[in-house]
C-alpha cells in the first residue's frame, strides 16, 4: 500500500462541500469514486478540512492510501481527466505511511473576499459576499485584533457541532483592500464549523458602524453565538492553506496564490 498526499482545487458552486452527504454531489466522493475506478476497488480519501456547501478551496489536503503502481504525475493526469473542470488535482505526492490529511495538520488558513461597492461584476459574484454599503476597513483591522490568540470561541461556533473542546488559536487575522474586494486572510490551528464566516460577520457589523472592537471582545467572552453577528455567504470563503510543519515556519499566508 502506498500513501499519497493529494492537493486540490475546487469551486464549490456545485457541490453540497467537501464531505460525502446522503444526497447531492460532494467533492470527497468525486475524489473516491475517481480513484476507484483506477484501484478498481472502493478508496476512502481524507481531507484536512470539511468545506460547506458553497465554500471553494485553492489548496485543499486529502490523503488516500492506494494500490496503483502509477507515478504521480501520471496519477494526477487521469485523476484530472475524470473529474468535473471545476475539481482539479493540482499535485499527487508520496507520504509517510502514517500520513492522514485531517489528523495530522497544524494549521489551515482561509480568505473571506466582500466585494464592497454599489454593484458586484458578474464574474465575481460566486466568489464574494457582496456588500454595498460603505465599510470602514480601520475599523474592521482593529476589532479583528481581540480575536487572535488563543481563546474560548463557543460564540462564533454554528450550530449542530459536536466537538469536544471549543478552544482554538487564530495566529493571524490580516485585511487587504484590493480596489473594492476587501479580502480578510485568517490563519489558526483549527477552526469550528462555521467559525470563518460568523467572524467575518461580525467584523462587517463593526465596518457598518454597528459595532466596535470593545463589543467583539465582549461577544468573544460570552460564549453565546446569539451575541455575534451573521453567517457570512458560503461563496466568499476560499481554503487557501494547511500547514503540516510547526508554527516556527513560515506562516502560509507569507506563500499562498490567490485568484
């Protein structure tokens, strides 16, 4: 047996997200029924994070162990070549035997792109929440300061989670304005289920001058997901990174391409 680490890219339009789903089409079974065909047996793939419906990944992780003597690169070509255009498998590499995609990462990093003007291109709209009112960017880089470190983040958590602890550790929060996208690049050691999004939309509440960085702290240490603000649109968010290495590397949002 052979394990394989795979990088891929998704739009997440489509799909119902990463995980398989009782209905609806998910890129995890696209992935292991693709794989399938070439092992010509069924084939469990594993992916560092469970995307939602909606959400779109430039660098998502998954590991599979397999039986096929094809290299790599030819792996990766007939993977590509079953698969739907928008599902590509950007690398195929060797692993460590005990390698597993979820398990073994130390860190993810997402962007959340607004597109923050009276109208949204037509050719942007799957990819950006789209706000039209003003935002106040210093505002939003501020609040967005209470956040990093390691904290309780029960309140930013959505619902129907089943997880043991909800302590985790944002290392960076770090806002860009490109010309009207606003682009909110997040890295930690783990996030809950909903997490990204419900900071992003509280942070837009604080650019809309409806709350401040104090109320962020606040929220922060109620632990109650009634204080936050909404569940920020699926198609803005994008798995840009995970790290595998220790946190004294460099940090992936140093190294990552954005669309």
């Amino acid at each position: 047996m052979r394990t394989l680490k795979f990088t891929i890219q998704y739009d997440g339009t489509a799909y119902v997200g990463w995980q398989r789903q009782a209905s609806g089409t998910s890129i995890q079974g696209l992935l292991e029924t693709a794989l399938g065909r070439i092992e010509g047996a069924p084939v469990s793939v594993q992916g560092a994070g469970r995307t939602d419906a909606g959400v779109h990944a430039l660098a998502q992780v998954a590991s599979a162990r397999v039986v096929t003597a094809l290299d790599t690169a030819t792996l990766a070509r007939a993977l590509n070549a079953t698969l739907p255009p928008d599902v590509r498998v950007v690398s195929v590499e060797e692993a460590a035997p005990g390698f597993h995609a979820r398990f073994g990462a130390a860190g993810k990093a997402y962007d959340y792109r607004i597109c923050n003007g009276p109208i949204v291109s037509p050719f942007l709209y799957r990819y950006a929440w789209h706000i039209p009112q003003a935002l106040d960017i210093a505002a939003m880089r501020e609040a967005s300061e209470a956040l990093v470190g390691a904290h309780d983040f029960a309140a930013f958590q959505g619902s129907g989670s089943a997880v043991k602890s909800t302590e985790r550790e944002i290392t960076a929060i770090e806002w860009r304005d490109e010309a009207g996208l606003l682009v909110m690049r997040i890295e930690g050691s783990g996030f809950l289920r909903h997490m990204v999004r419900n900071i992003a939309g509280t942070l837009v509440e604080v650019g809309l001058g409806r709350s401040s960085r104090a109320t962020v702290r606040e929220i922060l240490a109620s632990r109650d997901r009634t204080h936050a603000g909404p569940t920020a649109p699926p198609q803005g968010l994008f798995l840009v990174g995970v790290r595998y290495g220790p946190f004294d590397t460099p940090p992936l949002r140093a190294g990552i391409i954005d669309v």
